[in-house]
C-alpha cells in the first residue's frame, strides 16, 4: 500500500474535530495507531470512538509543558513508540486591529500556536532520535506568509510556525527525521466562527479558486508528508490555499 503507516504511532494534536480529526482519520486509514490529542478530552474520546481502529482518546493542554510531557508519556506506555507528530492544535485568537489587542490576547494566541508546538516537539524528538526516524508536520496557515489584518497574533503565530520547522528540519536533517509544515488558505472549520464575514471574505477572495478548502483536502498533504515516502522532502511550507500563495 503506497502511503502505508502500518505498525507507526502518530499523535495528533487538536484532533477532536476540523482539520486534526480529518487527519487523525486519513491515518487510521492507512493503518497507523493514532493518538487523538485535544483540549477537549471528552471530544478527543468520542473522535477516537467515531474513528474505529487502533485510535485512541488523550486529553492536552499544548500550550502546558507538563500537559505536553504526561500526554506524550500516556502514549508511550501504551504504544511504546511515537513515529508521528501532526500538531494542529490552535486557535484564531479575537479579531481586533493591534491597538486593540490586550496582553492577555496575544499571549495566548502565541502560547497555543507557537509555544505548544515547540513543547510538542521537544517532547518527542529524543524518542524519534533514539529510533532513528520520525515524521513532523506542523499545520501553519497562509495568513503566516501574507499576514492577515486584524489577526496580528495568529499571524505571527503562524510565521513562527514556519520558521520554526525549518529550523528544526536542518538541526534532525541526518538523523532520518523529516519536519515540514502545511499553510491551509480558508478551511471550512469552526475556526471560522471567531471570525467576522468580513474577514472569510476578505481571505477567500485572495484564493484564485475561489472556494474555501476542505478538511480531506489538508489531511492528503498531511498524510504524504507523515509517510515513509516523503524521505527526502524536510524544511518545507507546503501551500493547500487553491493557489493564494505562490511562494
């Protein structure tokens, strides 16, 4: 089977719905056990249950380092391995121009979606490192290369994001350890719904198929990118924006 994951354990952040779910379920598919990770544990249970196969529930606050460790620890004792990281945990903070932005607003937006994907991945790498192998893909966003008005903290949340994995990407990039990121334009998700009409419409009129994406269409690249076939492809943005971004 091209693609197969057979006898790997991935972790999927933010999996009890959106975009983590449809990965988590793309990688049930190709065989793989798949820790559902979320903020939402009852929601992370019931995704798992719904899911089927060797997917199991585990609650996780990524932006708590010591969440991250039990998190990590609870998958290692029941898989004792960890093959795959997809941190897609995040949240699009309040929509609101710089001058409006509390503290508390951009910290937690930059606490979530930048610091809990370091906390992941520095919690997994000595496992990877010590198997000599392992797949990272860390779910950035388009706003993180154009910059989207009014989302100052998601923005650059997610520009760190990317530069974040190409850093990580050159430290592992002999140790068979592959870390690449994806930047999703407008996914139809919930996440949306933080968001005023106004801003959906300002993005999806930037996306030349004039659409918004679907969950399945983020989870194949992600899928790809978690895969033994993916060997020589590291440190890379890869774009499912309906051709918003051409660089």
């Amino acid at each position: 089977m091209f693609l197969s994951l057979e006898g790997q354990t991935a972790i999927v952040t933010g999996a009890a719905e959106g975009i983590g779910r449809a990965i988590a379920a793309r990688l049930v598919k190709a065989g793989a056990t798949v820790a559902v990770a979320d903020y939402n544990e009852s929601g992370a249970l019931a995704a798992a249950e719904d899911l089927g196969g060797f997917a199991f529930g585990v609650g996780v606050d990524v932006s708590d380092n010591a969440s991250v460790g039990r998190m990590v620890h609870s998958v290692l004792e029941r898989t004792r391995r960890i093959d795959v990281l997809v941190n897609n945990a995040g949240i699009g903070g309040r929509a609101a121009p710089v001058w409006e932005q509390s503290d508390e607003d951009w910290d937690r937006v930059l606490r979530v979606n930048l610091t809990g994907v370091f906390y992941c991945c520095r919690a997994v790498i000595p496992h990877m490192r010590a198997q000599r192998y392992g797949r990272i893909v860390n779910i950035a966003s388009i706003a993180g290369k154009e910059g989207n008005p009014n989302m100052c903290a998601y923005s650059a949340s997610k520009a760190g994001v990317i530069a974040f994995t190409k850093s990580l990407a050159k430290e592992v990039a002999t140790e068979g350890i592959c870390v690449n990121s994806i930047s999703p334009a407008v996914i139809r998700t919930r996440i949306l719904d933080q968001l005023t009409p106004a801003q959906v419409d300002y993005m999806t009129q930037r996306i030349p198929m004039r659409r918004t994406g679907t969950v399945e269409e983020v989870a194949a690249v992600a899928h790809f990118l978690a895969s033994r076939d993916a060997s020589f492809v590291t440190g890379q943005c890869y774009d499912v924006s309906g051709g918003r971004a051409t660089y």
